[in-house]
C-alpha cells in the first residue's frame, strides 16, 4: 500500500491561508464605516396616569396586623 505523500500539506496550508487573509482584508477595505455616528434624541412623554397623582399604599399579606 502506497505511503500518502504529506509534503506539499504546508505549503498549501499557508498559501490557502495567505489567499484567505487577502480575501478579508480586501472586504474588509471596501467596507464603508460612519465617521462620527449622532444620537437621535428621543423625545419622551409624560404619561398621567391616575395612580401617579395620588399616594397609594401597596399591603402586604404578611405586613397585616396578626389576628389570633
């Protein structure tokens, strides 16, 4: 049985991954990038609900008094 000739695996490694380098660098030069991106201001309303002009007060099943 014939042996598998290993000695060209490097030098087709590195070329495969020297091409592929080049590949991305070229995609990635092409690739636009905003220079200063500006924050839109978002513009928030005040929602008046009924619970918010008035004190409520949240009771506690365990905050009760103890009935014994």
């Amino acid at each position: 049985m014939p042996q598998l000739n290993t000695s060209t695996w490097t030098i087709t490694i590195m070329s495969m991954l020297l091409a592929l380098f080049i590949l991305f660098q070229l995609k990635l030069s092409k690739h636009t990038y905003f220079t200063n991106p500006e924050t839109t201001p978002t513009n928030t309303r005040k929602h008046n609900t009924p619970w918010e002009l008035k004190w409520t007060k949240i009771y506690l099943p365990l905050s009760s008094p103890q009935h014994s």
